[in-house]
C-alpha cells in the first residue's frame, strides 16, 4: 500500500521558487544579438505605425491639430514616430543594458497599444500584447519584462475599465469592461508564467555549461565566425594571464599572438583561425604563441569548426 507523503508549505513554496529565473546576465554576444533583433522589431512596428494612414486613406490634412485627431495621416505618422524614438534611444550604447532592454521594451509593448487603439479596439489586435511579451523575455532581464507586463495592467485594467471605447470594440466588453478585463489578465498571466518558465529553463542549461567549462582543465575558447571570443573558460583567461571578462569580443590573434621565426604572424594565417574556413573543419598542431603582454609559451592546441544548420557559425 502506497501513501501519498503530505506536501508542506515550505516544500511548496520551495518548488515555486525553484521555476523563478534568478536574473543571470547573458552573455554579451547572446544579449547584442537579442537586442539587435528586438530593436530592429522596434523599428519594423514604427514603420508598419506610419504606413496605417496612407495605406487606409487617411485624411491628408495638414495642420498642427492633425497630428492628434484620430483618421489623418499625421496621426499615424507621429504614433510611428513615438516608436522610432523609443527603438533609436534603445539602439544608441551610452547607457546600460537593462536600460536600453527597457526603452525597446516600452517601445514594443507602447506600438501594441497604437495598434489596438488605431484597430478601434478590434479584439483580435489584442493577440499583439502576448506575442510582445513572449519576445521581450528573450531579454531574461527583470526590468524590462516588469515594465512591459506593467503596461498591460495599466493599458487594460485602467484604460480598459475607465474609456473602454479606447481599448476595445465589442459590445459585450463595453458593457462590462471590468470582466474583459479580468479575462485578458488571466490570458496574460499565463502567458507570463510560461515564458518565466522557459526562461528559467533556458538559465539552467546555461548554468550547467558554465559549470562543464570552468571543470575542464584545458583552456576552452570560443570564437564567432569574425575570430572573435564570444566565450571563455577560466583555465583559458588563466593561460593568457587576463580575466574572463575581459577577453569577451577581442579578436583571438590579440589574445593569442602567433608567432613564426620570432615575429609576430598576419591575423589571417593564425593557426586556429583555420578552423573558419569552410574546406578546414578541424586542425591540431602545436604552436607557440604570445600573451598581450609580450611573454610566449608553447601550446598545443586543437581548433574545430561549429557547425549550426549547415553553416559556419565559429570556431572553438
């Protein structure tokens, strides 16, 4: 006979916690290439924003109360406009990454509302929202995943409740706001908590790759297909005599100067860069290199080629 074991609140309590993603920063390459996808999103909505007027015949009137009454091309154009502002504040590197990741966020989730707004609430343009906040969590950053959901509440359970002609167009929500409401934050927290979940899932398998590469006891670079260092382990910073951190985005012929008759050899005929050619998969040899600050040993080494979808994507 089986009994079922009672499950304690602090039990409880613990499983949900260990599905909440801890906030790990990604990667520099992983979070450029993220934020260059979502910033270009940005920019592709601000474009889609301006081209509603024209496109559906807007009013071509040209006055400075155009720009804010509803059914003028100038409307559309300024609400592409606030979404382009957004996208080039997020595309300019002057400040952090989480705050450039909020500004694209605000941006995106901000041309979810000018679309349902420019829609006449038309229900189905509410579907926007969701698949905005599946991509913002490709950020894994708290910050701008908070905002983005944050103006959802205030755009539905505000907005919706207090002018639901602005938020929607069917009959049944403008009678009852309060309950369309409740049904669209139940559809969104849904969604949230799966992409969490997802999101944490992806953080654990990075926290397990982080964990096989600082065991190995060889030095493991990883280089994209410009020969530059997306990745590191501590065994390699420790080779070179530099941190981990600050071998990310430096060519690996910096890091690791080949050297051919006592001078230093052209960035083109480094030995492991010739795992990037597409005839030359994989080499090993055994070389002697120099470290940036001029001090050499000898190395033997092993350069493979990785190999994403039939395409060279970098070398390691």
């Amino acid at each position: 006979m089986i009994v079922a074991q009672p499950v304690s609140i602090s039990g409880l309590l613990r499983r949900l916690w260990s599905v909440v993603p801890l906030g790990r920063a990604l990667p520099d390459e992983v979070w450029h290439a993220r934020h260059r996808f979502l910033t270009g999103l940005a920019w592709f909505h601000a474009v889609l924003i301006a081209l509603i007027g024209p496109v559906a015949g807007y009013s071509w009137e040209l006055s400075i109360p155009a720009l804010f009454r509803d059914g003028t091309v100038l409307h559309t154009f300024l609400e592409g406009l606030i979404v382009a502002g957004f996208a080039l504040m997020g595309s300019i590197g002057w400040s952090s990454r989480t705050f450039r990741a909020s500004i694209v966020s605000f941006g995106l989730i901000s041309a979810s509302a000018i679309l349902v707004h420019l829609s006449g609430g038309y229900i189905e343009i509410h579907f926007h929202f969701f698949v905005m906040l599946v991509f913002l969590a490709l950020y894994q950053d708290w910050a701008p995943y908070l905002l983005a959901a944050a103006f959802v509440g205030v755009h539905h359970g505000i907005v919706g409740t207090l002018s639901p002609e602005e938020v929607y167009n069917h009959p049944a929500a403008l009678n009852a706001p309060w309950t369309w409401g409740g049904i669209h934050a139940f559809f969104i927290v849904f969604q949230c908590v799966g992409s969490i979940i997802a999101w944490r899932f992806n953080e654990k398998a990075a926290v397990q790759n982080e964990l096989i590469l600082n065991s190995v006891g060889e030095g493991i670079f990883g280089l994209n297909r410009e020969g530059r260092v997306i990745f590191a382990n501590p065994a390699a910073a420790a080779t070179v005599r530099l941190d981990v951190g600050q071998l990310a985005g430096k060519p690996i012929h910096d890091v690791l100067r080949h050297r051919e008759n006592g001078t230093q050899s052209p960035a083109r005929v480094h030995p492991i860069l010739a795992a990037l050619q597409e005839d030359s998969p994989r080499r090993e040899g055994r070389e002697v290199f120099a470290r940036s600050d001029g001090t050499s040993f000898p190395a033997e080494y092993v350069s493979s080629s990785i190999i994403e979808r039939g395409q060279l994507t970098g070398a390691q």
